[in-house]
C-alpha cells in the first residue's frame, strides 16, 4: 500500500500524501522511505518529536548521509592512562609447566 501511495508519476509528493504514508508507517510499525526510526528515551524527546511533527516543514528536513566527520573524535587507544601492559613471553611457558605438574603429581598412584 505504502509504495501505491508513493507512486506520484514522477511528481513530487505533497504533505498531505506524506501525512497518510506516515500515518499507516506508524500505525503498522513499520520503516519505510517516508520515515524514519527514532528511538525516545525521556519526555522532552517526545515533546520535541511531537512539535516537530506538528510543524509546517515536516518533510522538508535536512538528510544527513552518516558519514558526518568528527572535529575531536574520542580515541581510547590514544590515552596513556588506559595502556594495559604485555605478558612476559615467559608466561605461557610458565603456566603449561605448572598444568604439567599439576596433572603429573595427580596422575601418581598412592
């Protein structure tokens, strides 16, 4: 029904025939190319998705591509404080040798 409705032969869809594809996205819970999937965690979230949609410029939203480029990424590998130290070469040796004997002293009969 969805991509009946937006079938426009080549024109551009009004707000009216975007407001009944929105509304039948929402009443079936789904996403299609007319909405979006936003997830509301508080109040004032909702709020602002309500006046957002109650505004004159609702499908005329600026798209963003995702690929958005970070003035002053977070990078934790960067971060001294947070350097984990190497094990010894010598530690799996170790430890093999301490399950050898472990296993060998259990293995002994009595």
């Amino acid at each position: 029904m969805i991509e009946q409705l937006g079938r426009a032969g080549g024109t551009v869809l009004d707000a009216a025939q975007l407001d009944k594809i929105h509304a039948i996205a929402k009443r079936e819970q789904i996403v299609t190319p007319y909405s979006s999937m936003i997830v509301l965690v508080n109040d004032e979230q909702r709020r602002m998705l309500a006046e957002a949609e109650a505004a004159a410029d609702r499908f005329d939203r600026k798209v963003e591509s995702g690929n958005e480029t970070l003035e002053k990424p977070f990078n934790p590998l960067a971060s001294a404080s947070t350097s984990v130290p190497e094990a010894s070469p010598l530690t799996p040796v170790l430890t093999a040798g301490a399950a050898f004997l472990l296993l060998r002293r259990r293995s002994r009969p009595l």
